[in-house]
C-alpha cells in the first residue's frame, strides 16, 4: 500500500454526463397553464377512459366464459407461476446495460426489474425495512447490548492448502446484525430509492463484481496491478464490494451468485491470520492490516458465523493494541502515523461494533479523538496529515472517522465541513481520485440533505457511471481505469474499480447510524 494520498485540487467544472443511451425514459416536464380548449378536453378524457375501460372488461369476460374451465384455469396458473418465478440470472444479465438512464429519474423500485438486471441480495420477507423505533440521538447500530460469545480462543481446522475452513460451526443466518440490514433484499431497496440510487447505477455495480471475480486468483486471492504487491489488502478489498452487495459465503447458489467467490476468498485471507497475535502474515502495515479485519468483521456480522467471528475478534484486538502513544496509527504496530491510516483503524473498529464484537472501545477512541483533534482546524471541521492542515482528502477521512466515533451529522463542526469538501473539491472528472472520493461520498451520504440529493450525489453517480468501461476491450468489461491519485499507482485498475464499486453502493452498504432527521428524507418527500 502506498502513503499519503495526494491532495489535488482543481477549479475546473464537472464534464457534463454523457448523452442517455438506450431505451427512451419517460422526463417529468412543467406543467402549463391549460387554455380553454384544454380544459374541455381534460373534462371529456374521463369519460372516454371509463366507455373504455367497460368496454375491455366486458370482452375480457367474454373471452374467460367462451373458454373451458379447465383452460382457464390453466391460463390462471401460468399467470400466478409468472409472478412468483424467479427470474434466471447468468452472466449476460449481470453485465447488461441497456437498461436505460436519465440523471433526474428517481431509483428503481420495482424489485423484479433489479433481479433481472443486478445482483441483488437474498430476501428475507419477515424482515422489517430498516432499523425502526431508534430515537434521534442513538446509533443503533454500534449500542448492542449483550452480545454474544465471541468464539475467540480456539484454533480453526485448517484445509489441505492451510487455510482455514470458513464457516465450520458458524450459524448461517443471513443478515443477523441490524446494522447491515440494508444489504438484504427489502430494506435495500428502500434504502437505493432513499439514497439516490438508480437502475443504471445498479447495472455498474453488477458489471464490475462480475470483473472483480474474472480477477480473483486459482486460490481465492486477488492480487493488485500496480506498485505494491500485498495480497492481504488486496483479497480484504476485493471482498468488500461483493459483502456490501449482500454476497457472503453461506446461502445457497441460487441466493448467492458469488458464493464461492467469496468464500474462496476468505479462505485464503483466515490462513493468513496468525491466530496467537492476531495479525496477518503477509501484511506489508497497518493499512492492509485493516482492510482485511473490515472484510473478516463484514463476513462475521452478516452471517454471524462464530468461527469467522473468532478469527475476526483477533485481528480487531491486534488494531487496539497496536495503536500509537498519540493516539495515532502508524505503517507498523505501535508507532505514531497520520491521518489516513487512522481512519482505516477506525474502520476497522466501526465494522466490529456492526459484528457485535466486543474490544476496549471507549480508551481506544478517546486516544484517536485526541490526535484528530491536534491535527484539525476550524473548530475540527477541517483535518491535515500529521499536523494541523486542511486537506480536503484528509479532511472526509477525519469527519468520518469522526462521526463513527460519536458525531451526529447536526454536529456543527460535520456541517462546516461537509460545507468545505462540496465547495472546494466537488466531483469532477478532472480531479479523478478515488481515495478521496470514497471517504467524501460516505460523509455526505450520512450528512444527507440537498446537499446529498442535488450537489453531490447526482454528480458522483453519473461520472462514475460514465466512466465505466461498458464494451470493446472485454478484459476491461466493468472495470474502471486506475485514478491518477496513490490508489490507482499503488493498486491499480484492481483497486480504483473495487472503490468505485464502494462507492456506488454506499446506498445500502452501512445504514446511517443516527436516524437521518437532516433534511433528507424530507426532501425527497416534498
């Protein structure tokens, strides 16, 4: 992995979005005042709808009643077998793109076009949509009371290759942890619409987890394609796309495309975890080593599979006791770092509050908050790297490590920021960086808002879309070229495609922690 992200600034204009192709879509217009003749018009038309809606009810009687009841029984049992039949994925499907696309459409919400289309998680039809009854200031997701046993201190079966057998003993309950509940089928939807989220937005990310998988290696690892050449961050990278799009290693087949895609690799990313310290043999620093645990606690709180949820609590503890004396992070356990690994460890720390799994939280997030802090401006709304600064890549690193560590987004020094990013370095093409995206997608989608629906959102959705590579060279097909920042030198096309996948699923990948009382849903509902 590589360092400190470069930080470049442009003053150039977002590229427009290219010209819609594919079927016509249907564009709200204004609606003009009617004249006289209109008016007349308008007055008839429902008369004429209902002549002819008697009119289709009295042939389609006649046509039941001149057929035999065995024949029309027979057409009734072909309609109902077309409604609940579930519609048959294959390759060509997860990579079609002609489903048409207009920036102003709100998302899908017709969950059988999404099936036909996109990968899309398992439904589970008692499950409620969303996390309800969560008052204002509490973060539901992260105040879990009485968790379970952690599995920790046992030593997992190893296959014939040395890696551990995933999910031996585990439960395989898909979704079990409330905060992930947006990866499933019902809420995710709710939360695609909610969120800004379309159907062609939906079709990239189905086209670039079926190029993430053509790139995972014979054995179940990834491997990056640019200069640095860790497999651990690598592998616990590529996974997260998959984990956020609702794909894990239990479920069956027809519920999980990608099942063995993900188990293979976290086969491969458990025989890596030294399980007597809890760190990852292979990991170049810190960086990879919290990329991975994300990937292990994902794994473990979406399916609450004990074994994976064992291995995962090692690799969380090794975070905490591996935190520098000023509250930092560094490359190596136990040294002072920067910003940007911090917010990686605090990452790491938030997916494992989302596993329920228990570690020293409060001693470790009061130490990092004390190095955000001594690196911050404008009253914490703005971060630098080592020292006080306002970077804006830097800056979504610290506000969203800090509003998992405790910010609601009403806190005022969020809001200053969120301000700072949207003014001084909003989404455009020309400023192609995937890092700094990533992290400032995440800021304004829990910050939500206009400033979410009409400034950031349409604009980070339509350029990653168009960027996309959607025909010719086929070893390209649903990949995004390498971003001129540290991601695409370090991680290449691999890593730049895997954060764009990232932040295209930001809809539904983390539910927002505090109830979202910013202004957000009531706009969408004006």
């Amino acid at each position: 992995m590589s360092t400190k992200p470069d930080d470049v600034e442009t003053t150039g204009k977002p590229a427009p979005p290219p010209k819609p192709v594919g079927p016509a879509v249907i564009r709200r217009t204004e609606v003009a005042e009617e004249d006289a003749s209109q008016r007349v018009m308008n007055r008839h038309v429902p008369a004429w709808v209902i002549s002819g809606a008697v009119h289709v009810v009295v042939i389609g009687m006649a046509v039941l009643f001149l057929h035999g009841p065995e024949d029309a029984e027979a057409k009734t049992s072909d309609l109902v077998t077309t409604n609940v039949e579930e519609p048959k994925e294959d390759d060509h499907n997860l990579t079609n793109e002609d489903v048409g696309f207009d920036a102003d459409l709100p998302a899908a919400t017709d969950s059988q076009l999404e099936k036909e289309t996109n990968v899309v998680a398992p439904d589970n039809p008692a499950e409620a949509a969303g996390l309800p009854d969560q008052p204002y200031d509490n973060a539901p997701q992260t105040s879990v009371v009485g968790v379970g046993e952690t599995g920790a201190g046992y030593d997992a079966p190893l296959t014939a290759d040395g890696a551990v057998a995933a999910g031996a003993g585990g439960g395989g309950s898909q979704f079990a942890v409330p905060g992930m509940a947006g990866r499933s089928g019902s809420t995710r939807d709710k939360m695609l619409k909610a969120g800004g989220g379309n159907t062609e937005s939906e079709a990239a990310v189905a086209r670039g987890l079926a190029w993430l998988a053509r790139m995972q290696q014979k054995d179940g690892s990834w491997k990056f394609d640019g200069s640095s050449n860790d497999q651990v961050a690598a592998t616990g990278m590529s996974l997260l796309p998959f984990l956020a799009a609702g794909e894990t290693h239990k479920g069956n087949g027809k519920d999980n495309k990608y099942k063995k895609t993900v188990e293979n690799g976290l086969n491969w990313l458990l025989g890596r975890l030294d399980s007597g310290t809890g760190a990852f043999r292979g990991a170049s620093n810190m960086y990879s080593h919290a990329i991975a645990t994300v990937a292990l606690c994902e794994c473990a709180g979406m399916t609450r599979d004990q074994r994976v949820k064992g291995e995962a609590t090692k690799a969380v503890n090794y975070v905490v006791r591996a935190q520098g004396k000023n509250g930092s992070w560094g490359y190596q356990a136990g040294t002072d770092g920067d910003t940007s690994i911090v917010g990686w460890q605090v990452q790491a720390l938030a997916s494992a509050r989302l596993a329920e799994i228990k570690f020293e939280r409060d001693k470790a997030y009061r130490e990092a908050e004390k190095f955000l802090v001594s690196v911050s401006m404008d009253s914490e709304a703005k971060y630098g790297y080592r020292e006080k600064g306002q970077q804006p890549s830097l800056t979504s690193v610290g506000l969203l490590s800090r509003y998992y560590m405790g910010w609601t987004p009403r806190h005022p020094s969020y809001g200053r920021g969120v301000d700072y990013l949207v003014n001084v370095r909003p989404p455009n093409k020309g400023d192609y960086d995937m890092y700094y995206y990533y992290y400032a997608t995440q800021v304004m989608h829990f910050y939500e808002g206009p400033t979410w629906h009409k400034v950031w959102n349409p604009k980070m959705r339509d350029m990653l879309i168009s960027m996309q590579h959607k025909g010719g060279d086929q070893a390209k097909l649903g990949s995004w070229d390498k971003d001129g920042g540290f991601i695409g030198a370090s991680c290449g096309r691999l890593g730049t495609t895997v954060f764009a996948l990232l932040t295209l699923e930001v809809y539904y990948r983390h539910l927002p922690l505090y109830k979202r009382d910013n202004g957000g849903l009531a706009e969408l509902e004006r």
